[in-house]
C-alpha cells in the first residue's frame, strides 16, 4: 500500500496557507483546543450559512476569527444581532476579547 500524504498538508506554505495562525511555547495544548471548541461551535451556529473555512488569529490577548461565508447575511443577521452574539460566545469560550470578520465567497460553486 502506497504512501498518502493529505492534499493540505502538501501544499502549506506554497499555496495554502495555516487555518490558525499564531505561536505558543508552554499553553499550545490548551489554545490548540480552544480552537477546536471556537471551530466545533461555530460550524454548529452557521451550518445553514454555508461556510467554507474558519482562519484564527491570537495576538496577546485577541483572539480574531475571519469567517469565509457564501452567505454572510445569515451570519451577521438583522442589524448585527446575530455577529453580537457570536462575539459574546466566543469571549466566553475563549477567554479573551475577540473579533469577528465576515468575508464573502462571491462564486461558491468555485471554492471546494
């Protein structure tokens, strides 16, 4: 049997780029988990919005999550009700302050 290597991991750094970005020496455990509860939670709030990946940012103590959506109307809802409560969400799983940035995907039927 052959050896695979993931389609991912075999283009990072030529032209694809990390889902999380940032450095830890001694809690890289827990903020690693972080991530996942952050990604776990908000693939289940916006399953109908129709996301394509989540990219997370720590600096210090912010944490920034740019959301790639084809529909991000359902994301920031009425008047921004909906983006305001993923934010209180996400300080509570997180800890710390955090910011949420919508970036649409303008053909969807493009992005694998």
């Amino acid at each position: 049997m052959g050896q695979k290597t993931h389609p991912k991991g075999f283009r990072l750094g030529y032209t694809e780029t990390w889902d999380s970005r940032w450095y830890a020496d001694k809690d890289y455990a827990e903020l690693l988990h972080q991530d996942l509860e952050i990604r776990k939670f908000l693939r289940k709030q916006l399953r109908f919005a129709g996301v394509s990946r989540i990219e997370i940012q720590r600096a210090a103590d912010k944490v920034k999550v740019n959301i790639f959506t084809a529909r991000p109307g359902i994301v920031i809802g009425k008047k921004g009700a909906e983006i305001e409560k993923l934010k209180k969400d996400l300080v509570s799983i997180a800890g710390k302050e955090s910011f949420i940035e919508i970036h649409e995907i303008r053909k969807p039927d493009l992005d694998a």
